[in-house]
C-alpha cells in the first residue's frame, strides 16, 4: 500500500508539459502585399525567440482583400522555402535514368496544410513528419496571393485595412504549445487605393444622425456638424464643427435631411490604432460595422431623435456612426442643446411662460408634446 502511495505522489509531482499551453511574447509578422508574376500576395512569418517545429493560426482579411484561388479553386497559398525561411532542407543525390547522372533532390519534412472557414478567413497549419525543428527562431513561414477588390476599398470606411490574427499555437518539438496573443495590425500600404467616395444621410423625418469619415471634408450646404463635450444634466452640450476632421466622431443636422456622397483622401490620425473605433469627447465613432451594448445609441422612441442606454442589448452599429460614451450615469437617454435653438427661443422671450405654447427646435408649435426637448418662453425643456 506504501509502494502505490508513493508512485502515485510521484506521478503528482511530474511536470505536465504535454498538451500544455505557455503564453509567450514571440509572435507571427504579416508583410506589406507585393506582387510577382503569380500576383499580388504578402508573407507571414514568426518573429520568436526559440526553435519552434509546428504552428498553427486563423488569419481574417478586411473587406475588398480575397485569398485567390488556384486552378482547383484551392487556397492559394505556398509554404516558403527560400533562404528568408525557417523550414530544415534535405539534399539527396538521386539517380536520373535520363541525365545518366546524379542529381541532387531537395526535400522537406514539413508540409503545409489550410482552408477556409468562412469567406475572410483563412486557417493555416504546419507540421513535420519528424518532428523535425525550424533552423531559425525568425523567419519566413508561408505566402498567400490575395485578389484585390478595388471598388470595395474605395467605399470602405476604414481608412486603412486591418488584417487579424488569432488562435495563435507554436509547438517545439518537445510538445510544448506555446500560445502568442492574437493581435491585429494593418501591414498593407502598396497597392491600396486610399481616395474614398462614401455616403452621408440624415433622414428628413428625424433631422439628426451620427457620422465618422476617414478624411477631412468640408460641410455641405443643409449638414451641420457638432462635438459632444460636455453634459448638462440629460442634456448633451454641442459645439458647432467648421468642418469635418478625420476620424472624428460627429453629431449631425439636417433640417430638411441630407442625402449625398462625400470625397477625400483616407488618413489614420492614430498610427496605432487597429480597432476603428475613435473617441473624442463624449462620442465613440466605428470606422468598421461593430456591435455595441454600451454607452447610448442615436433612436427615435419618441417625437424626435434622443440617445437612450443600450442597457446590454446588442446594437449593430454601422461603419460610419458613432454612439454616445458619457461618463457613468442614471440617466436613461439624453437629449440634444442644439445652439441652434437659440433664435428660437428669443422669439418667444416676451411671451409669460404661465400661458406659453411649447415648440419644437424647428419652431413649429407643439400641442401635446412626447417625450423629447421643446422651447418653451426662453428655455428648453426636455418632456420624458
């Protein structure tokens, strides 16, 4: 019975590396895109700091950026075995009946495998027969062609794309998976068109919307543009915008509604940023399509437009809108103090507020008002 105690603490006490997950700071690189006469394509490598034998990753590509596909509708996609790369070579001289000589045969023990799982999605992996290590602990891994979708580049929000990374696995040849972190990053500059023409609409009906550009653009005739400050009570403070800066998130005002397009030259005011979401103020902007269950969405429950708490509901927030992000608060939506309401509200300034009419920020009278912000004598009220 002591002899089965004492193997069984022994077995307790033996280190657990098989199947065992190490995080780790080495990490896979994406290249610029290039182009050979097989195409337009960028390199992935492993930038490490030990010698690794297999690995494995999900790479997503951006709207308007494909995996092409070979002449069997394959991935195209090619383990690298140039002098760049990682994988050991093995030289054998072999006999050709035809040369009626020796010839030398280079061979590899690791062999690359991928598919794709969804349409941006690419799933690469690679291992050696033998278990055999790389030769170097940086280097070149695999290639992937890519097809180019310039229209799709040139009405995309997202003022320069973004390629992630995740599902991160580097195995050593003693078993032991270590795990990098999954990141994003935008490596791809060549070839990228960056003039951008996108569309703007503020509906006649509500008059209000949100909006986030990746260039600078002057304000067309019927859009105003205001930031988002400060906050007095449940009342959003707006400051008048001249113009729009890139990647800035905006409130917008079109008293008769605005539809058109809008042209500029993409520009990434923060070289870091790999998210598309920009904040300045009390607005968050998305560059890129995003769910969102924070903060206050832009919705008209009422009479007009207010931004009301998501409360952890799920709200798909198109590229090019933005959200409100206030400090935290009760408050369950918030309303608009629009400077523009001023007139307004001087006009009314002889009127006794005990018999005023109630209007709203059009100037239009206001017979039973719903929830929203009116102009009543010289104040605005917010009926909830």
């Amino acid at each position: 019975m002591k002899k089965i105690l004492f193997l069984f603490m022994m077995c307790a006490l033996l280190p657990l590396t098989a199947g065992a997950q190490t995080p780790t700071d080495d990490t896979f690189t994406v290249s610029d895109l290039a182009t050979n006469p097989a195409g337009t394509y960028f390199d992935v490598g492993v930038d490490g700091s030990r010698l690794y034998s297999a690995y494995n990753l999900d790479l997503f590509l951006p709207t308007g950026i494909s995996v092409a596909l070979d002449v069997n509708t394959k991935p195209k996609v090619q383990m690298l075995k140039t002098a760049a790369a990682v994988y050991p070579a093995t030289v054998t001289p072999v006999w050709d009946d035809e040369l009626e000589d020796y010839k030398d045969v280079t061979t590899y023990s690791h062999s690359l495998s991928c598919s794709q799982p969804t349409t941006n999605q690419l799933r690469v992996a690679c291992h050696s027969n033998i278990n055999e290590d790389f030769t170097k602990n940086s280097g070149k891994l695999f290639r992937v062609y890519v097809s180019i979708d310039n229209d799709a580049l040139t009405s995309s929000f997202s003022p320069k794309p973004i390629v992630k990374l995740s599902g991160l696995n580097l195995t050593t040849s003693a078993a032991v998976k270590y795990v990098p972190a999954d990141f994003a990053c935008r490596p791809f500059t060549t070839g990228i068109p960056t003039s951008r023409t996108l569309p703007v609409n503020v509906s006649a009906a509500n008059k209000v919307g949100t909006l986030i550009l990746p260039f600078d653009a002057e304000l067309p005739s019927g859009l105003k543009a205001y930031t988002c400050n400060s906050l007095d009570g449940d009342l959003l403070t707006l400051t008048p915008a001249a113009s729009i800066e890139a990647c800035t998130p905006y409130i917008v005002y079109a008293e008769n509604g605005y539809s058109g397009n809008l042209s500029g030259t993409a520009e990434l005011s923060d070289a870091n940023n790999v998210t598309d979401i920009f904040a300045d103020g009390y607005l968050t902007g998305v560059l890129t399509g995003t769910t969102v269950n924070t903060g206050y969405i832009l919705q008209k429950q009422g009479s007009v437009p207010m931004f009301y708490d998501a409360e952890d509901v799920n709200f798909s927030l198109p590229a090019g809108r933005c959200y409100l992000t206030p400090p935290p608060s009760s408050v369950k939506a918030f309303a608009f103090n629009f400077d523009d309401a001023v007139g307004i509200a001087e006009q009314l300034s002889n009127c006794k507020l005990s018999n005023c009419q109630m209007f709203d920020l059009s100037g239009r009278k206001v017979l039973s008002p719903s929830r929203g912000i009116y102009i009543q004598g010289t104040r605005k009220v917010v009926v909830k």
